[in-house]
C-alpha cells in the first residue's frame, strides 16, 4: 500500500497476508494516509493492481479500490501488476525485464518489457500463462527477471537470464500508486463500473456450461 505525489513515493506500508487482505486494506490505508499526513478526503485518484494474480486478492482489492473512488468521487488507475514489477526492477534504459509470478500448475504469469530512456516499461511480449521452458526460450540472453517465480523456477531461469529475487525487489504498492498517478495525470481515465481484474487464464472453480434448451 502506498501514496504518491508529484511522481514521488511519500508513504509506503506491506500489506498483510493474503487471507487478510479483507481486514487489513482499511488498516492499511489509515496507516498510509497518516504518514503522509494526507486526509482521504484530499486524495486525487485510486491505484489498483489488476493482476495477473491471486483471483482473491484480485477481486478483494479492486472492490476496495472501488468503494474509496465512489465514496471520493474520484478516479481509479488500473495498473498492471507485472508492469509494476517491471518499474521496481531497478534496470537501466535498453535493458530487457521479465516480469514473472507463479501462476501454480507448472505456469508462470508473465511478461516482458524494455526499459526505456525515461525508465518506463514497454511491452515486448504481452502477459500470458507460460510454462517455465517456454519462458525461458523466450527470454533474451542476459533478460532481468523479477518476481516471485524465483522462489520455484529461480535456478533454472537463471540459466538464461539475470534473476532479482522477490526477496529484495518485492512488489511494492508505491509503485503501483505512482504507475496510477502518472496515468491519472496523462488523462487516462478508466469507467469504474466496467474495470474488472485481469486474471489472464480461467479460475479453477467454474460452473459447466449447460446448452440452451
């Protein structure tokens, strides 16, 4: 969780486990709120991860994100999870950065970018569900890796690319709350009844299809 101002990260606190994520987003942002000294009522806009991700935590947040722009009448950003690890990975412009989380079942979400000059984030190849063989064929030599897929796939991405373990790039929510900034400062607005997380493959729990009758 955190606050941004003027492309600036203010205040910035871990969020909870994920089982927690209901009761703790309140707590949370109050924290936030107090050390930077800001009342919610001054705030500007919301940022909002929308995954890939936990399917949970996805809906939990995005639904919390919502709730404080129509309390505020105020905007909501939709940031891209991987791309907001792609900003956190500390690279230099022209470098290739692999966002890549584990998406369980052998997968990885993931996505790669190019850094560039400004340190901004282009797409390369969009996010998907890879297996790690995939991925890693994909990669080009000397690739930055970052997220948490080094935690499962860490030596054998390591094999092709440079990997940063979440251990010391961990998502962080100043970046997703600077990413919505700049995006809600650029005039990018997203309609809040239709924003929904992007879960890039289907939940494993769903519902037969039944024909019409």
């Amino acid at each position: 969780m955190g606050l941004a101002r003027d492309d600036r990260i203010v205040a910035e606190v871990a969020r909870g486990a994920e089982g927690a994520h209901l009761a703790s987003l309140p707590a949370l942002v109050a924290q936030v709120l107090t050390e930077a000294g800001v009342e919610v009522s001054a705030l500007d806009g919301v940022a909002v991860s929308i995954g890939p991700g936990s399917f949970t935590g996805l809906r939990i947040g995005l639904a919390f994100a919502k709730g404080l722009a129509y309390a505020g009448g105020i905007p909501v950003a939709a940031v891209p999870t991987l791309e907001a690890l792609a900003w956190g990975a500390e690279a230099a412009p022209g470098a290739s950065v692999c966002a890549a989380i584990d998406a369980r079942k052998g997968e990885l979400y993931a996505a790669l970018y190019r850094i560039e000059s400004d340190g901004t984030p282009a797409v390369q190849l969009p996010e998907r569900a890879w297996t790690v063989d995939e991925l890693v064929a994909s990669l080009p030599a000397g690739a930055i890796v970052v997220g948490d897929a080094d935690v499962a796939y860490g030596e054998v991405l390591g094999t092709r690319a440079q990997v940063r373990p979440a251990a010391t790039h961990p998502p962080r929510g100043g970046w997703i709350a600077r990413l919505g900034a700049t995006r809600l400062a650029g005039g990018t607005r997203w309609p809040i009844d239709a924003l929904e997380p992007t879960y890039v493959r289907p939940a494993d729990a769903m519902l037969p299809e039944r024909p019409l009758r």
